[in-house]
C-alpha cells in the first residue's frame, strides 16, 4: 500500500468538507477512501490505475427542516467529479503520491 494525499479546491478555494473515493481499474482490488477537511485528504492505496470521485454536500438553501434540528443536504460538486466523473490517477510505488484535483462550479472539467 502506498500513501496518498493531496489537496482539493473548489472554484479556487480549499474545499472544507467531502470525501474523496479512488476506484481502481483493477475490479479485484477494492476501492479506497478518505475525508477531504480543509481542502487536504490522505488514503492508502495499491499501486495502479484509478477513477477518483470527489463528493460534498451542504445544506438546502431553500430546504424545510426534515425532523426538528435536521436539514436537507444537497450534492453540490458537478457529476463530471464523481457520478460522471472525468478525474483519474495514476498511483506508482513511490512510498507516497501527491495528487492536486481543482474542480470547477462549471460544466467544464479539472
């Protein structure tokens, strides 16, 4: 297993809360993933070919509260960086990887 970490922005700024989730090319090898805090996460992962999903949510802006004190969550990372995503890695032997992912509010990718 190798160490990775990195850095996350969204639209120039750290993004302060999501998750990060590495899903090998390798079907036999099982996906990895870490919390984002900070615009910073770090995993452990084999070596290899990867998809990298990032995800967020925050609360509804126009959302009723569900149950007195719980809010409504909405995604608001494009699909392009998770469902839909376009971002991929490629994690080598090194001892530890750094990756840098810059996502946009837009409809374009990293």
């Amino acid at each position: 297993m190798v160490v990775v970490s990195g850095s996350v922005t969204f639209d120039g700024q750290p993004l302060a809360d999501g998750a990060i989730s590495f899903y090998p090319a390798d079907k036999s090898i099982a996906p990895q993933g870490g919390r984002i805090r900070d615009g910073r996460f770090q995993l452990r992962c084999r070596p290899g070919e990867y998809r990298i999903e990032i995800l967020a949510s925050r609360p509804k802006k126009e959302a009723k509260e569900l149950t007195p004190g719980m809010t409504a969550l909405e995604q608001y990372i494009p699909a392009h960086y998770n469902d839909a995503t376009s971002l991929e890695a490629e994690v080598s032997t090194k001892s530890r990887q750094e990756f840098t992912f810059d996502l946009l509010s837009g409809t374009g990718a990293e």
